[in-house]
C-alpha cells in the first residue's frame, strides 16, 4: 500500500455539520470508476470537508482523475488488493487521524452522496456503532433498472443466514453506504480483502456486541452487465466463496442452516 499525501488533512477537521460535535471523515474506495468520480467526488464535498479516496489500482485513467481535487487525500493501492482491503485501509486512516466516525459509500453513482445527511442524522442519536444502508427496506424510491436476479437472491440468502446467528435482524448484507464509529470498528481487527469483507464484519461485530442499525437508501442500478469480473462472475463460486467466510468466522459448519433459506 502507498498512501500518497498530496494534500494535507485539515488541522481542525470541520464537523460534517455545524451542529454535530463529532469529526467525520467519508471515504469512497475506487476501482475503475472513471465515468463517474468526478461527478461523485464533487457531490461529496458539497457535505464534508474530509474525504479520503482509496483507489484500488485502477487502470482506466481513474487515478489521474483522483489528482484534479485538491480536497481529498488519497491511497493508492499499485495492484488491486480488493474490495474489503480498500475499506479496512480507510478504517485505519480514519483511526490515525483521530476521526470519530467514518462514511462509506461507492463511487458508481449506486450511492447517491445526498443521503450522506440522513448518515449524519442518525449518528447523532448516539444509539449506534454501524449505522448501515439498507436497499431493501421500505419507504424509499428505487432506480428504473432492476438489479441482477442472482446478486438479490443471494444477498437474500446469506443475510437469512446471518440472521440466524446474530441478534441483529439484517435485511441488506451487502449495502457499501454505512456509517462506522472508528474506535469501535478498528477494535474488530477485520482482514478479508475480498467482496466477502462484509459477512466478516457483521459476524465479528455481532460478536463484538456493537450496536448496529440499518436506514433505507435507495437501490439504484446503472448498468446491469456490469459484472464482478473472473470466477465470482458465477453465482454458485460467489456464494461458496461468501459461505467459506461464514464457515470460518463461525467456528463451525453453517452449510446446514443453507439448506432452509
């Protein structure tokens, strides 16, 4: 990993609103985004003056796009390290630098930068320490382009999954818009760097006791070929590669509670 310091992080990091007492930093993990961080990143800092982009050696001109804003501070990763990598570099970040809560959201536009104030909203009702996007809870508008069959069905499944084990009652395992209270998400010392990081999460955090809620946010496709890419192109090594984390994290062999959902 190389963290490239070109500008430095403001020496009184300006809460997210003027009416909040806590210092929030918002970080946007990049992979390939060209068509759309410039527009993103531009929407993000109409709300926050602290913004990191963690860009996952991206190949398609991303990388000189990040350099254009001179607001935000970078990693750049010189190979892909993955999904779960680039968020676990942003939790570390946000920790030296003393933040108190970190933002994440995707920078494909699936995220609408808007909702950050309904993030900020609910963090200060200090009932939390994962405050998660949900797409699939009520009260909401939706994109005009449905999701991919495969990705809903099995993002329902594992979360029924999940749901067994945990006293959370999830009903969206996969939503990358979340708000995290950095002292208590660095005290799960995650490591899974793939697409999977978030089973790791929910399960280290449940275990943790952390306080976790979720909020609607809107599930909005724009482009529905767009693929996982390699092997996870297939539903079924998708869903083995997320059970493998089940298993591990787990301790034991949940294939059995697969069979009723």
């Amino acid at each position: 990993m190389e963290i490239v310091q070109m500008y430095p992080m403001p020496a009184q990091k300006r809460p997210i609103s003027r009416q909040s007492a806590w210092s929030t930093l918002i970080a946007l993990p990049v992979f390939n985004e060209f068509k759309y961080v410039n527009d993103v990143l531009r929407e993000v800092h109409r709300y926050c003056d602290n913004i990191l982009a963690v860009d996952d050696g991206s190949t398609d001109g991303t990388s000189k796009e990040l350099e254009r804003h001179n607001y935000i501070r970078i990693i750049s990763h010189k190979e892909n390290q993955g999904y779960g990598q680039s968020l676990i570099d942003a939790f570390n970040f946000a920790g030296c630098h003393k933040f108190d809560w970190l933002i994440t959201l995707d920078c494909d536009y699936q995220h609408q930068p808007t909702y950050i104030p309904h993030f900020c909203g609910e963090i200060e009702k200090e009932d939390a320490d994962i405050i998660s996007g949900s797409r699939y809870l009520p009260g909401i508008n939706s994109g005009s382009i449905p999701p991919p069959r495969d990705r809903v069905a099995i993002n329902k499944k594992i979360t029924r999954i999940l749901n067994r084990f945990m006293a959370a009652r999830l009903t969206d395992s996969f939503c990358g818009f979340k708000a995290y209270r950095v002292n208590a998400i660095l005290k799960l010392a995650l490591t899974e760097k793939g697409y999977g990081f978030p089973l790791q999460l929910w399960i280290r955090a449940n275990r943790a006791r952390l306080r976790i809620r979720e909020i609607p946010v809107p599930l909005i496709y724009h482009d529905p070929k767009r693929n996982f890419g390699g092997k996870f192109e297939k539903p079924e090594v998708r869903f083995d590669y997320y059970m493998q984390i089940i298993r591990r994290e787990l301790g034991h062999n949940a294939d059995k509670n697969a069979a009723g959902t």
